[in-house]
C-alpha cells in the first residue's frame, strides 16, 4: 500500500510540480552542454526575461526523436523585440548577453596549425578547419575570444556578422517582405492573448503558424483577400501568449528566428537549477 502511495506521488510530482530534463543540443552551449540534468518547476510555465524554458517543438517534423528544446526566453507576450548587429532590444532597451552567450569567430593563425594542444587549452570544442590556409571557424564565448586574443601565433580573429543588406531566406517569417537575418532580425511584436492583429498580405506572413497550427483555425489567402474559416477577416484575437526564445549558442541554434513565435501550450517548464556545478 505504502509503495503505491509513494509510486502515485512519485507520478504527480513529475507531471505537475519538478521534472529533470537532460539536455539533448548543444544550443545552450557553454551555458550548458549536452547530457547535463536540469531540474524544471512545472506548476509554473509563464517565464520572465531571460529564464531557461523547456518545450515541445513548435512546428511539426523535427527529425528528432524527442522532440523538445531547453532555450532561453528573451521576449514576453507584449513586448518588441529586435536584433541589431547581433544586439538584443527588448522594447527599445538593450538587453544584454550572458557571461556564456557563443558566437561563431573566423580565426587565421600565422604559419601553424592549431594542434590537440592549442585546441585543449582554449576550449576549441565547436567549429574546425575552413581552409588549408590556417583558417577556422569557432564558436566561443566572450572570455573565450579574450583568452585566444593573447595566442602568439594569432594572425587574425573577426566576429562573424551577417550584414543587414543580408536577407536569408531560412529565418522566420520566409518572406520576401521581411529582409531579416539571423543577426539583424525585427522588430517584431510578440502577441498576448486578447490581441487584435491586423491582417494583411503582408502581415499574415508573421501570423499564419500562429492562426492555422497553434489556434487551429483554416486560412486562405485569395488576391487581396484574407479568408479565416471561410470567414472573410482583416483582423484576428488571439486566444493565448506568446514567447521568443533563443539558444545561448546564438550562430549554432535552431531557435524563433527560424521557427517563429512559442505558444504558451508548448511551454513545458522553466528552470529551477542545474543538477552539475557549471563551469564559469
């Protein structure tokens, strides 16, 4: 009887109190890595800036066998959000990096290889040989770059940076009318539930996942003309929250800029703390 009791209370308190997660991506590199256990709250699942959440894939085929993702929440329901040169804006204001946030760095060294030696040393686990000519790629964090910076046989070391002129076709929302890049994307405004979104040909670009997968509504788009359940619509109320998150590994991460906005629904969890000490 006892055992019973302490199985059934064992099941509740993973479904709706605490849960461990093991990381599965390395999007979160070097925050946390994959194969680290993350402890998750469960009876809360509205995040605040910055917090780490746990969800379900947004969108449909994956290609993963478990399809969940452990990101960090940059934009709430309500705010704007943007991305300039790689810098984040939340309602005009900057929001800064974390101590761990990854980019990826081009690296030429001067005459020489980057050897085992020089790879353990400065942490040179993701990325690798570009050319024959010593050119890398990397992705490193801050304190990263800094140490490599004082390398003797460093030629030369660039942050890569895709230009605003750049519009890559992969990133949310694959439309010709919203020239955005991984690096300069937005402004964009994240809805809440209760918004009234204004619809239009160019528009309904940002909104069609929202209201067709993630609200469960039919859409048609006939010349000018926006149909919702066959219902002709120039505006649409949404019926719950919405996120944007990113990965820490910001060059290396499938995130809402490819997938667009994470419903409430998706959200599993938010993080309690990390079951290993992280290193600094």
């Amino acid at each position: 009887m006892y055992g019973l009791v302490a199985l059934l209370l064992f099941i509740g308190l993973r479904l709706f109190v605490a849960d461990i997660v093991k990381i599965n991506s390395n999007d979160m590199a070097d925050t946390f890595h994959k194969g680290d256990a993350l402890l998750m709250k469960k009876w809360s699942r509205k995040p605040s800036h910055y917090e780490v959440v746990w969800f379900t894939y947004p969108l449909p085929d994956t290609g993963q066998a478990t399809p969940y993702f452990i990101q960090r929440c940059v934009a709430l329901p309500g705010d704007s959000f943007q991305i300039n040169d790689k810098v984040l804006l939340i309602n005009n204001q900057t929001l800064p990096d974390t101590a761990n946030t990854r980019e990826n760095y081009f690296i030429q060294l001067d005459g020489c290889y980057a050897d085992s030696t020089t790879l353990h040393k400065y942490a040179l686990n993701e990325g690798g040989s570009i050319s024959d000519a010593f050119d890398y790629s990397y992705a490193l964090s801050k304190a990263q770059a800094d140490s490599l910076r004082l390398f003797p046989y460093l030629k030369k070391m660039e942050r890569k940076l895709e230009k605003k002129t750049l519009i890559d076709e992969t990133v949310f929302p694959y439309s010709v009318h919203y020239k955005w890049n991984l690096d300069n994307f937005g402004k964009i405004y994240i809805p809440k539930k209760g918004d009234t979104l204004r619809l239009d040909t160019v528009t309904i670009a940002l909104y069609e996942t929202l209201i067709t997968r993630h609200e469960a509504h039919t859409l048609l788009v006939k010349n000018d003309s926006i149909f919702i359940d066959q219902q002709l619509s120039k505006f649409y109320v949404c019926k719950q929250d919405y996120y944007f998150v990113l990965g820490d590994n910001r060059d290396n991460v499938f995130d809402s800029r490819s997938f667009g906005f994470l419903p409430q629904t998706c959200i599993k969890g938010i993080l309690i703390r990390s079951l290993r000490k992280v290193n600094p």
